[in-house]
C-alpha cells in the first residue's frame, strides 16, 4: 500500500514538472528535443530546420537556436515574448569581424575603385587619341601648301588677265563706250596685279588664302582709276558703269571655270 502511494506521488511530481516545463525562444535542437521528445518529422526550409510534432507542433529553428514556436508547451515567462529577429548573415558576419578584416576589406574596395578609375581613365584617353587621330586627317591649316599657292597664284594672273580682257571688252559694249581690245590689256593687267599682289602680302604674313573679298575691293578702285585714265571711260559715271559689269561678269566665270577645272581634276 505504501509502495503505491509513493509510486502515485512520483507521477504526480513527474506530470507537474512536464506540465510546468517547455521550450522557449532561443533553444538548441538537443534543448528542445529533451523537453519536447523526438520529432515525428525534420524538415529543411531555407536555413531553418523544421522540428514537427504530434497536434501541429512546430518549432523551427535557425543559426541551431529556436525562431518559430507552434502548438507545442512553452515556458509561461517566455510565453507573451515575441521571437528575436535572426541577424542578417551579413550583418552577422560584419558584426563577427577583426578590426584586420575590416581594413583589408576596405582595402580591396579601394583598390577596386581605383581600377575602375584607371579603367575609365584609360577609356576616355582612347577616345582622346581617337578624335585627335581623326581629326588630323583633316588638314590644320587655314590654306593651302606653299607651293600650291604659288603656283596657283601664278598661273591665276595669266588666266584672270585673259579673262578680264574679255569681260571688259564686253562690258564696254553693254555699257555703250567705244574702246579697242588694244585698250583692254592695261585696265586688265591692273586689276589682275592687284589681286595678286594682295592675295600673295596676305599668304606671306598669316599663311592664308582667305582675303574676304579684300582683293576684289581693292582691284575694283584701281580698275576705276586706270579706266578713267586709259579709256574712254573718262568720266567717274562712265567708269562705274564698266568696272561694274566687268567684275560681275568675272566673277561668275571664274567660278564657272573653277567648278569645271575641279571636275576635271577630280
């Protein structure tokens, strides 16, 4: 009889301490598994490990400590605290970190930056030498070469004198003025001159072709002046009226024989 009294108070003991003991947040496989038992099942979700009892029961758990508890006896203080949020692994790991880690961490980010640096560096210098290579096909200077010019210089004032003879002669006619072809050659030879003598002032000082219709100005005034002298353009009226169709009608054939000699050349 007493042996049955003191079995049955061990029971109760045993049934009280089980049914006052359970798990809470944070416990080990080994903890949970002494209070809880064998699971019936494990089970792997991501990096949790999934503990399955009888009735529902679920514990997971995470970095080998309990994150998820379900249906399953809890210890009555624990009972109301919301599981501990799991560190991030990186989080972790930085947290873990020596201060020797960290530098050489950052030491590889800085040598990182500075070969996308020397990666960018290196780009836009290619494209530097690029354009630069580019451009020099195209030639640097505002005129042609020396001895171009001067050649075209030269065979420019026997070709314009002939040319200005011509349209003075015609222009003497439009204008109704009586004048020989003998009396062409010396209005011509001016004008022409003129021209040369600027276009070759202003190649020898700035390396230029570009006289901005300087010369023709120029030419235009001294064909005035030697009309009114060796023709019989004699008045200022007279002059204007021939040195004007005379250079209208030379400038529109020398472009026309410049388009024609360019195609021929090309």
């Amino acid at each position: 009889m007493r042996k049955c009294a003191v079995f049955l108070i061990l029971c109760l003991s045993l049934a009280a301490n089980l049914g006052a003991k359970g798990i809470r947040y944070g416990m080990s496989r080994d903890e949970v598994e002494t209070i809880l038992g064998k699971p019936t099942s494990v089970l792997t979700k991501g990096p949790r490990l999934v503990l399955l009892y009888p009735k529902n029961g679920r514990v997971e758990l995470e970095h080998d400590g309990a994150v998820s508890i379900a249906n399953v006896p809890m210890e009555a203080e624990d009972s109301s605290a919301a599981p501990a949020a799991p560190k991030p692994e990186k989080a972790t790991a930085a947290a873990n970190r020596t201060p020797e880690e960290d530098a050489a961490i950052q030491a590889a980010e800085d040598a990182k930056l500075a070969r996308r640096r020397q990666e960018i560096q290196r780009r836009l210098e290619e494209a530097t030498e690029k354009l630069a290579a580019d451009s020099g096909k195209v030639p640097l200077a505002i005129g042609p070469t020396p001895a171009r010019f001067w050649t075209g210089l030269g065979a420019g004032l026997v070709f314009r004198t002939l040319l200005t003879v011509v349209v003075l002669k015609m222009a003497f006619k439009w204008s109704d003025v009586h004048a020989d072809w003998g009396q062409m050659f010396i209005p011509a030879l001016a004008d022409t001159v003129t021209q040369t003598v600027i276009g070759a002032a202003v190649y020898a000082l700035w390396k230029t072709d570009q006289l901005f219709h300087l010369d023709l100005a120029a030419s235009y005034f001294v064909l005035l002046a030697v009309l009114m002298k060796t023709t019989h353009a004699c008045t200022l009226q007279r002059a204007i009226a021939v040195a004007g169709a005379a250079k209208l009608a030379s400038i529109v054939m020398w472009a026309l024989l410049s388009i024609m000699l360019a195609n021929m050349l090309a």
